[in-house]
C-alpha cells in the first residue's frame, strides 16, 4: 500500500513539474499562410487558430502571418519570415512582481500590445532583438531586426505606435516615443532613425505590421489609420497613436483583435509606408562605455 501511495505521489509531482515545465502561456488568435511552432529540438510543426503555444516555444513564419493573445492580454504579431522565442512568460494576477515577458526576437519583425504585466511592472517586459533590448512602459510598438549585410553589423529598429520604449545595448540606451523609429547596430549606443536606414525586406515587415488592427473587437482582417505617406511627430512619452499608423491607439493592453495580412511588398506601397513611420521629432538617450545589454521599465 505505501508502495502504491507513493508511485501515486511520485507520477502527480511529475504531471505537476511537467505542466510548471511546459505552461501554454498564450493562443494564436489570427492565423495566415505557413505559421508553425518548434518546441525545443523537435521539428516544427504547423500552428492554426485556437492552439496554444508553451513557454519556451519558437513561432516561425514563413509566407504567413500570427497574431498571439497571452494570458495577461499582451498581444503580439508576427510579420511574415520571421522567428521568435518566448524566453520566459510568467504571469501572476495577484503579485506582479512574480510576472515577466520576455521573447527573444531571432529573426524578422513583431508587433507588440502590452497586457497586464507590463501595466502593472513594465520592468519585467521585454524584446531582446540580437544586441538590442527593448523596454517598455505601457505601449504600442514594432520591433524589426534587420540582418547584416556582408562584413556588417546586425541592426535592431524599433517603431513607436503609442507610449513609448527604451532601446538599451551596451554602448548606452534611447527613449522614443509616439511616432518615432530608433535604431542600434551591433553593441553601439542606439540613435534616432527614419525608414531611410531600412532595407526593403526590413521596411515590408514593418509596414505589414503597422497596417494590422490591433483594437479590441475589431472584425477580422479589417485595418485603420491614416493614409500612407503622414508622418508621426508626437512628443517622446505621448499617449495615443502616432498620426500615420494603423491601428487604435486607445487600446488598452488586454485588447485583442483582427489582423490583416496584406503585405507592403513593393513600388508606391512600400514608398508609403517608409513617409509613414518616418519621424522628424528628436529622441533622447544616454550613452556609456561599458556594461552589459539592459532593460529599463517605468522611471
């Protein structure tokens, strides 16, 4: 009997550490074309609507498109040929101090909506993009990781929609605000940009995001905003969405909603989209010599 009580004790602890293990921490809400996730050294497998997705898994793109909701309402998009990995994801309505975000951005470009983690510790939220970390403060924002090319450095781009980001690598860190692009290359400190420094597969990606709905309630596939071609100018911190970029800016950070997946690929689409996430406000930063990659939340 003892024997049999703790075989039982023994496969219950197991079930438990394996669901602790492999927490579903979010579900795909809009899917489209070749959307797959890997867990761990296993082969990727396809992901459609309504699956969920587990701490520690890769979400991959191809010549599609996935818009996941998580358990404290953060909501992300991921652009077409692109990899992310949720590194950690935790999430603890009663303590906040025991919840954290952090998804590694591989390859390509997401789209991010805080939830009730990053409103309630935006410490804990983060966006680790090749040498560069994004932190938040309640916002509305793309992240795009442009490869290097030949004999160069990899650079990271971040395009604020609403609230605003600190862009941190070791050489230093850059507040941008609503309507702003800041950018890094390699470890050195960050620095106001535009759509100019882009390549066309990196600026395809991010306006693919930007033409997305990420409002509460929205119909699927439907899209908001501005014609292409206004450019954003709000002041760094400013609440709200940037003039040019689609998408509610009122949305709180449990929104979740429809996406579409037209994509900016070339000619007067992508002239567009570059005039609309160029910015001529300027951004502020701090610059250092030494340190390490950091993430700053809510001063």
């Amino acid at each position: 009997m003892t024997i049999g009580l703790n075989k039982c004790l023994a496969l219950l602890f197991f079930a438990g550490a394996c669901g602790a293990l492999f927490a579903q921490v979010a579900r795909v809400e809009r899917a489209s074309g070749d959307l797959r996730v890997r867990s761990g050294p296993s082969a990727p497998t396809p992901l459609a609507v309504g699956q969920t997705v587990n701490e520690g898994d890769d979400i991959l793109t191809d010549k599609g498109t996935g818009f996941l909701r998580f358990t404290d309402g953060q909501t992300i998009a991921v652009s077409e040929g692109s990899v992310l990995k949720i590194a950690a994801y935790k999430f603890d309505a009663n303590q906040a101090q025991n919840s954290v975000s952090s998804i590694n951005l591989l390859r390509g470009a997401m789209r991010m909506l805080t939830g009730l983690i990053g409103t309630r510790n935006p410490a804990s939220v983060r966006i680790i993009a090749g040498t560069a970390t994004v932190g938040i403060r309640g916002t509305d924002f793309i992240t795009a990781l442009q490869a290097a090319a030949s004999g160069g450095q990899t650079t990271a781009f971040t395009q604020v929609i609403s609230g605003s980001v600190e862009l941190s690598t070791a050489g230093g860190s850059l507040v941008a605000g609503a309507g702003q692009v800041a950018s890094a290359v390699g470890v050195a400190a960050p620095a106001a940009s535009s759509a100019a420094a882009m390549s066309g597969a990196t600026l395809g990606q991010v306006g693919q995001l930007q033409s997305l709905n990420m409002a509460a309630g929205a119909a699927p596939g439907a899209t908001t905003g501005a014609a292409p071609g206004t450019a954003g100018g709000a002041a760094p911190g400013a609440a709200g969405a940037a003039p040019g970029a689609a998408g509610a800016g009122a949305a709180t950070g449990a929104a979740v909603g429809g996406i579409s997946v037209g994509v900016i690929a070339t000619g007067a689409a992508v002239l567009g989209a570059a005039a609309a996430i160029s910015s001529t406000t300027p951004v502020t930063g701090t610059t250092g010599t030494t340190g390490t990659t950091t993430t700053t939340g809510t001063r």
